[in-house]
C-alpha cells in the first residue's frame, strides 16, 4: 500500500471512531468538535508510528 491509501484510511477510521466515541461520550457535541477529535486522532496514529519507526 502506498502511504496516500493509508492516510485515507487512518482519516475514514479517525473520524468514524471520533464520531462514535463523542456521540457516546458527549451526547451533545457538535459535529466540529468531532472534526477535530479525528483530526487529534490520525495526527497521534502518525506520531505512534514516528515513535514505533524511530527506534530501530
């Protein structure tokens, strides 16, 4: 897979899971707020991976 095909997966994934944790969670939010929560979301799964890669 190349990395274009990966980043709209991580950001199809980023905001479903952002959108279900702040219906759960947060009942009244507004869909901006969940925006940005799979913003938060995707930028994290690059770091993991930037740690994840950095140690070897």
């Amino acid at each position: 897979m190349d990395r274009f095909q990966v980043f709209v997966i991580r950001a199809i994934l980023g905001g479903v899971f952002a959108v279900v944790l702040s219906r759960v969670f947060f009942q009244d939010v507004k869909l901006s707020y969940a925006l940005g929560l799979g913003i938060i979301l995707v930028g994290l799964a690059y770091f993991a991976e930037y740690l994840r890669h950095r140690k070897k």
